[in-house]
C-alpha cells in the first residue's frame, strides 16, 4: 500500500521501526478536541507513545481505568474516523501540531540556556586557532621563545593529541554526575591552561598549557552536544546544536583578530575571560532532564521540562515518555541496566557509530580543521608573498563564522542529507579548482590577479566546508540512543581527536611531500567521500524526535533508500494527493 503524503510529517518520506503500530505523530488523539485549544496545540503525541487521551493519561481525572489503557488498533481506526472532521486542516496546521510543543516563554528559556553553552563553546575555539597566531610569532628570531618547525608542529598538534583524554574521561563523568557538573568541571582547566600560556617562560610551558587547555576542550565537546540535544525540542535541535559551532568560530575570528594586533601573551590573558563568565552562566542551568529522568530524579526532571516548555502539561507528557522508554529498557534486559559492551553489539548502535566514525574521518581528511590550525602557511603558498597572511586568516575566520550562522538557520529549513550533501559537493569542486589553479601556475610570478583567484576560492572552499563542521555534534546528539548517548559520546570524540592529532602532526610533513595542490587533491577526494557516505547512510532527522531516530535505527536496512515506508493507519483512504503520488 502506498502511503499517503499526508501522513507525513516532513518533506522527506515517514520512517518507522519493524513492526510499529502506533498511530503517526500528526494523527489528533481522540478526546483532545475537548481539551486541546488553539493556544495548545504543541500537546500533539509523539511517536512512540500509549494512546490515551492526553489530559487523562497523566491527570488520572476523569476517566475510568479502561480509558487510561492504549486503545486498541481496530478501536483506534474507529475513534479516528468519527473524529475526520475535527481533523480537516491544511498540512500546515498538522505539521504545527506535531513541532510546536513549547510556548514562546520555553523556547526563550531553551535560547537562554544554549547562550550558557555558546561562551563556553566560544571560550573553546579561541585555543583551537590560538597556534595560527602563535606560531608565526615564535618563528621571528627576535623572540626570546623562538622555534623550529618541529616544535612548532608539535605546538600546532598537542592540543588535539591532549583533546582525547578529556573525551574519553567525558563520557563517565556526564553520566555519573550529569551534563551540567561535567561542564563546570571541564571549565577549569581551560582557565587553567590559558594562565600557563601566558606566564610561559619555556617550551615546555607552551606545551603544557596546550595540554591543559585540550584537555579541557576534549571534556566539554560531548557534555555540549549531549545536553543541547536532550534539552532541545525537534524543531529547535538542528538549531541548538550546531549553534555551538558558529561560537566555535566566533571563538577562532577572536583569537586571529587579538593575535594580529596584540602579543601572543597578551591574547593568552583575554582567553581567560569567557571560560569565568560561560562558568558564571552555566552555575544556574537546569540539568539535562534525559539526564534526570533515568537517574531517578523525576521532580527534577518534571520542573526542568517545564522550564523548558513553559507548559505543565507537556512536560508530564514528555517526561511520561522518557521514564517508560526507560523502563522499557530495563524490562528488557530483567531490570538491570545493559553492558556497555554488549549494548555495542546492537545493529541499533553499529549503524550510528559507523555514519559517525566515517564522517569524522572523512571530514578530517577535507581540510576542515587543518585550515584552523594551518590557516597561515596555507594562505601564503596560496597568495604569494605580497599577501598579508594574519590579516588574510582573520578574513576566514570571517567567512568562517558568516556560514557557521547561516548553516545554524539551513538546519530549520532545509533537511539534514540536501545540506550535507551540499556542502560536500562545494567543498570538492573548490579544492579540486585550488589544486588545478595551483598545478597551472606553478613557477610562474605570482600577479595581483592569481592572488583574487586564490582567496576567492579558498574562501569558496571554507563557506562551503564550514557544513561539514556543524555535523559532527549533530551526528551525535542525534543518532546515538538515550541508553548509551553520554557514555560512548565522549569515546566518539576521543577516537575524533586522535584522529586529528595524527594528521595535524603529520600535516607539514604531508605539505612538504605533495605540495599545497597535492594537498587540496586530497581534501577534495575526502569532501565527495564523505557527501557520499551520508547520502547513502544518513537518515533525515529533521523534525523528529529522539525516539523516533532510535526506533529506524532498529530496521535492518543500512541504505537510507531501502529505509521500509510502513503505513501505521491501514485502512484509511488515500487522499487524492497519496493516489496522485502513487502512481509517480
């Protein structure tokens, strides 16, 4: 049976789990007519839940004990017929029904509390492209610290090779102690590693100042990501979680903007600023109600969700639904909580950790990062010698934090695969164009033409790589199941940052073999890989909820193409639109 367009809640075709029988999320449950007003609308169900009427289910008012049970299926056909007419509507006001669930004082205090992880998460870029302005200060033979390119390459690289170690410790620490404790914890050593930088008297102060610093770095990615997913409403998520990104860059334009005005030490002390006031916002945050809710903490749970609704009603709702898929769990494996080795062997978590690890190794190898950390030395091969490259490395770190932005705002319009997809395609064209420009004017003078040449398509190539940035939070605050999501985030990010302390090491060393062009062959072969991967792999997570991305990860199809299209509402007549699109 071919299933209508209008039991779809997205552009994209509706997905569900083998076997589920449970009514669409857009469906209005009957009763709520009687307590669902226009000013409430957001009280829609969500996939996966009991249907009982809303009102009922959690006030236990009014009802008698067979009514707080589902309905049955055949009941459930019936109930929905007699109530057609008070469902008669444009798309519009169904797809409202389903992503409108907090009022505008909870979407406020969800934007409050993302501005709180936004200092922190710009205090953390600013040491990511800290050593694009150190280093070409350490280089100058007038500067007591001065250094070769092997200690500047380490320079360059400890940052991500002590990233991982705050990763790995990230994930039992959020899920021990919480989201919220992590990142207070995590803010520490930030503050710390600045100090040690900028009182470094020797090399081995820079390096471990470096140290501290990417350790703090590695403990805070997975707590941020975590905890703006668990606190985000689905048609806030994309938004919320790659916000950070676009502090990241902010982070990155600050540091370059410093660093090309002021000493390295002086831009050491302004790091300290953003890490005591991102410390200062997060003190009074509501911990993560996914958080709370499987840790025994219900009342905190319940007042956390309704700070961040603003409604009662819908955060009892949405509580209800997170205890009982917990205890779902639970009765699944005898009320004891799973292993984490053997929740690994699930199809549910490989698929997700296979999109996630291949992305991140793919992504390394596009040059995203490098460019951050190798902003300067790429920029001079590129432009020549006339070029000014501090000055040229704060114009990306512009254009940087411009796409970041407007990403952020695709991710509510456009869907998750066409962005990527995108993007990637962008990235490899203009590594692919920068590589054929550089092989053709090899050994040729460099005129002020090959110089507009060349920062328009570096520029081209950073706009359009800047997609493949926000990913990897939202790959993980997405994909990963609630069960395992704050333990194996944190080991995610781990294996990330080896991964790019490896090929930041190894970056000079790689330039010197196959030359800039070689280079940028190489990141535009990475960025198709991985437009690739995730057009085959990655669902459309736009708009839906946690559970619903848990529940397709449990079909056995890998592609996202020969996802099953499973019609919940059998015996309900096609629309005209549903029998025009079948016949296409």
């Amino acid at each position: 049976m071919t299933i209508p367009e209008s039991h779809y809640t997205t552009p994209e075709d509706r997905w569900r789990a083998e076997g589920t029988t449970y009514l669409q999320e857009n469906e209005i449950m009957p009763g709520d007519g009687d307590s669902m007003t226009s000013g409430n609308q957001q009280q829609a169900f969500q996939t996966g839940s009991s249907l009982a009427p809303y009102g009922d289910r959690f006030s236990g008012k009014g009802s008698t004990p067979e009514e707080k049970e589902p309905l049955r299926y055949d009941k459930q056909m019936e109930a929905l017929k007699d109530e057609r007419c008070r469902r008669e509507g444009s798309e519009k006001r169904q797809l409202e029904e389903v992503v409108a669930v907090s009022t505008t004082r909870g979407v406020f205090h969800q934007l409050l509390l993302t501005s709180a992880v936004l200092l922190l998460a710009a205090g953390c870029g600013m040491p990511i492209g800290y050593s694009a302005v150190l280093l070409p200060q350490l280089y100058d033979v007038n500067e007591t610290l001065t250094i070769d390119i092997e200690m500047g390459s380490w320079i360059a690289s400890v940052h991500s090779l002590a990233t991982p170690i705050g990763s790995f410790a990230s994930g039992p620490i959020m899920d021990r102690w919480g989201r919220r404790p992590a990142l207070l914890m995590a803010i520490v050593p930030l503050f710390t590693g600045w100090i040690v930088l900028a009182t470094a008297s020797s090399h081995f102060l820079l390096l471990l100042g470096r140290v501290v610093a990417g350790i703090s770095v590695g403990l805070i990615a997975a707590p941020a990501q975590v905890l703006l997913a668990e606190i985000a409403e689905p048609r806030l998520r994309g938004l919320l979680v790659g916000a950070p990104f676009v502090s990241y860059s902010m982070g990155i334009l600050l540091v370059y903007a410093l660093g090309s005005q002021l000493h390295w030490r002086a831009v050491a002390w302004g790091g300290t600023v953003l890490p005591l006031l991102s410390f200062l916002a997060l003190f009074f945050a509501p911990e993560s109600p996914v958080w709370l809710a499987r840790n025994g903490q219900p009342k905190r749970a319940s007042d956390a969700l309704t700070w961040l609704r603003g409604c009662p009603a819908q955060a009892k709702q949405e509580l209800h639904k997170l205890i009982e898929r917990f205890e779902e769990e639970q009765q699944q494996n005898n009320g004891s909580p799973q292993s984490f080795w053997r929740s690994l062997s699930e199809i549910s978590i490989i698929k997700p950790l296979v999109i996630i690890n291949g992305f991140h190794a793919l992504q390394i190898l596009s040059g995203t990062y490098l460019v951050v950390f190798y902003a300067v030395d790429i920029i001079s091969d590129l432009g020549g010698s006339d070029i000014n490259s501090i000055q040229a490395a704060v114009l990306t770190a512009i254009v940087r934090l411009a796409f970041t932005f407007l990403y952020c705002f695709l991710l509510l319009a456009m869907p998750r695969r066409t962005m990527v997809t995108l993007s990637g395609l962008g990235s490899g064209i203009s590594c692919i164009a920068i590589a054929a420009f550089m092989y053709i004017r090899a050994g040729e003078q460099k005129t002020t033409l090959d110089m507009y040449i060349a920062a328009a398509l570096i520029l081209v190539y950073i706009g359009a790589n800047t997609g493949f940035l926000t990913m990897p939070g939202i790959l993980i605050g997405e994909l990963l199941p609630a069960k395992i999501r704050g333990q194996i985030a944190g080991y995610l990010f781990t294996i990330f940052n080896l991964l790019l302390f490896g090929v930041a090491k190894g970056f000079p060393y790689a330039k010197a073999a196959l030359k800039t062009q070689g280079l940028f062959l190489v990141f535009g072969c990475a960025s198709f890989g991985a437009s690739l991967l995730l057009f085959l792999l990655l669902p459309e997570t736009k708009g839906r909820t946690l559970h619903d991305i848990e529940d397709y990860f449990q079909q056995r199809n890998w592609l996202w193409m020969s996802r099953k299209r499973v019609a919940t509402v059998h015996d309900q007549e096609p629309t005209e639109e549903g029998r025009r699109l079948s016949k296409k």
